[in-house]
C-alpha cells in the first residue's frame, strides 16, 4: 500500500501522446461515439419528462443506469483482465449500436412506452460495465509509460469534450429532426470505434500462465481496492457528493419549469459544465504534476458543493450557466488527479478489476443518486433536493477530510 509519495511521471505533450497511432485512432473514435452518447442522454431525459412530466420518473433513468453498473461490474473487470480486450469491446460496441437503433425504431413506429426506454437503458448500462473496464485497462498497452499520465488525462478530457458537444447537438436534434434520428445517429456512432478496433495492434503486457479462479480474481481486486484507504477515502468523497448532488438529473425540470427554455436551453445547461471542465482538464495538464494533490481534491470539492446550492437557487438563465461551468471546471480538476493517482497506483494485472470497481463508485452512486434527488424532488422541488444535497456534501467533504489523514498527505 502506498502511504507517502507517489510516482509520477514528468508531464508530456498532449499532441505527441496522440501521435501514438493506436492510441490516436481508438481516442478520436471513441470521441465521436461519446458524443453520439450523450445526444442520446439528452433524449431519453426530454422523451422521459415529455412522456410522465414526471421528476421522480425522471430521476428512474439514472436508477436503470446504475442497477446493471453494480451487478454485472466485477464480471466485466474480471473478462477485462482476462479476455482479449480489443475483442472484448469489439462485441460491447455492436451491441450498444443495435440497442440505440433499437430505440429509434421503437419511436419512430410511435410503439415506444416509457417501460422500453428504462429496459433498454438498463441492456445499455450493461453491456457499459463490460466496455468501460476493458477500455480503461487497454490505455497502458497503447501508450509508453511516460506517456501515461497524460494519456489519463486525455481520457478525461475525451468524456468532458463529448458532454460539451453531445448536449448541444442533442437540443439542436431535437429541435430539427426530433427523438428517432437522435438514437439513429448514435447508432452510427459506433461504427468508427469497431473499426478502429479491427485494425489496433496491442501490446498485451498480462502474465498469461497465470490460473485461479474467477471468485479469487475477483477477491484480489476488491481487496487491493478496500486494503488501500487513500483510494477508498478518495472513492467515498467523490461518490457521496455526487450522490447527494446529482443535480444533472434535474436539468429538464431546471430547464423548462424554471428557467423557461426549451430543448436549445437544456442542451446549453448540460454543455456548460463540460465547457468547464475542458477548462479544468487543461489547467491540470499545463500544471503537469501539482504538489499538495490531496489537499487541492478536498478544497475543489468543498466548493463544488457550494456551487450547487448556488445553482438551485439561481433564476437566472446566464448565471445558471456560469454556475454549472464552474461546477464543470471543479469536477474536472478534482477527477484527473483522483483518477492519475488511482491509475499509476495499480499493477497492470489488477486494472480491470480495480477499474470496474472504481466505475461502481465514481459512476453508479452518481446514477443511484439520481433516483434519490428525483423522489426528493417531488417532495421538496428540485431546487429543495439540490440544495439539502449540497449541504450534505459539503458536510461529508469535512469529515473525510478529517478522518482520512492520507487524502491530505497526497504530495506526489
């Protein structure tokens, strides 16, 4: 277990770490699934909320996302550590494009139900756990270990780039061509990753006379995960935040109940935070490698929560979108370094697992929390459960950072 410093590499050009060709291809494919992706989360929350107008069955997608991200995580970290990655996410790929087209034609054919988009939210969420883990885990075998670092970084800044385009292209496809052709394009927006896969060649750096079974492997990874308190205090933190200020989900509500916009203007809202947090990825790469890692995780999350409270309570359509752009650029900041820390802290041999379990928190108590702040919200309003959620974050921010000594003696 690591206690005192971490080793890090000296920072490297973003440019010469796409140059890699294999890394290059696959970040540039994955890119445009990515955004395909998230048009498609743009219209399953419109289509939800114009279907049950409706914030708890709003906040249920979330719910569908996160259930299969907990089941099925550990197996797909077990087959990512095990099984020919690139092949691995070859099948993850054609199937997430069937389910999209899947749901295009459900709604064109006007046969779709709100029961179709949860069931196949829940189909996508996973075969999401099978992709993720091996997508992640593959980074170190296309890139040279100096290299790393940034190529995490990039990672990053691949999702926040797709959350910033997505969203916006989504309100536009919407406004334009309406709910079909927006599963329609992201159905093809996988075309470019599987063929990208068909042509990488890996370096496969894994022991593979290595045997135990699938419960042990699974035990490894769990308890390099649970033995190592500075990744789980790190983990909790971000998860528990993001739980209780899942104000994402809310968005449509924010949109058009309370700030009056349309489609355009949820697609501007959900946008500002990845314009943020491009913002945030850059300031982190051209700082290379910060001292101080943990106490700078703690200082933006504090003030992330606070920003959420700001948030709920703004009408004003201009300072709401300062708000999430900050909330963008402090979650952008905060994750690159958890996840470059977490990353050069695992054995080759245990990234998948690991990862798969660190999607769990980083990704399925955000889900989950969707659910939560949806059903407060019917209770006390969406600004209400976003403002009690940052008052509960914030307060959780404090006691980790108090308990867990070693968040704050992350110096490498």
């Amino acid at each position: 277990m690591l206690v005192g410093k971490i080793p890090m590499e000296s920072p490297v050009r973003f440019w010469k770490v796409l140059a890699q060709r294999d890394f290059g291809l696959f970040w540039v494919s994955l890119l445009v699934s990515a955004v395909g992706d998230q048009i498609s989360n743009v219209t399953i929350a419109w289509q939800v909320y114009e279907i049950t107008n409706s914030p708890f069955q709003l906040g249920l997608i979330g719910l569908f996302r996160a259930l299969p991200l907990i089941v099925f995580s550990l197996t797909g970290g077990l087959l990512a550590d095990r099984w020919d990655r690139r092949r691995l996410l070859m099948v993850t790929q054609s199937l997430a494009m069937i389910l999209a087209a899947l749901l295009g034609v459900l709604t064109q054919t006007g046969h779709v139900q709100v029961w179709h988009i949860y069931t196949i939210t829940f189909f996508a969420g996973a075969v999401n756990t099978f992709d993720l883990p091996a997508r992640t885990a593959m980074i170190p075998n296309l890139v040279p270990r100096e290299q790393l670092t940034t190529a995490f970084a990039l990672n990053v800044t691949l999702r926040q780039t797709a959350t910033l385009v997505g969203p916006f292209l989504g309100g536009i496809t919407l406004a334009v061509v309406g709910f079909s052709w927006a599963y329609y394009i992201n159905s093809l927006s996988f075309v470019g990753v599987i063929v990208c896969l068909m042509f990488m060649r890996i370096r496969d750096g894994r022991d593979a006379s290595k045997k135990e079974s699938a419960f042990q492997s699974i035990r490894e990874g769990f308890s390099f995960v649970w033995g190592n308190s500075m990744i789980m205090g790190l983990l909790v933190m971000d998860t528990c935040v993001n739980f209780f200020g899942a104000y994402k989900a809310m968005m449509p509500v924010f949109a058009r109940d309370l700030l009056g916009v349309g489609p355009g203007g949820l697609g501007m809202l959900l946008g500002a935070p990845a314009v943020g947090a491009l913002v945030g990825s850059g300031v982190v790469m051209g700082l290379g490698n910060p001292r101080g890692k943990g106490r700078l995780i703690v200082f933006v999350t504090l003030i992330y929560t606070i920003g959420l409270i700001l948030f709920a309570l703004s009408r004003s359509f201009t300072f709401s979108l300062i708000v999430a752009f900050s909330l963008g650029a402090l979650d952008a900041v905060g994750e690159t370094l958890r996840m470059t820390v977490i990353q050069l802290t695992v054995p080759d041999h245990l990234r998948g697992r690991v990862q798969s379990l660190v999607y769990v928190f980083v990704f399925g108590g955000p889900l989950i929390g969707q659910a939560q702040v949806g059903a407060l919200a019917s209770l006390l309003g969406a600004p209400g459960a976003i403002i009690l959620g940052g008052l509960v974050g914030s307060g959780i921010v404090g006691l980790m950072a108090k308990r867990v000594s070693q968040l704050r003696q992350i110096e490498a």
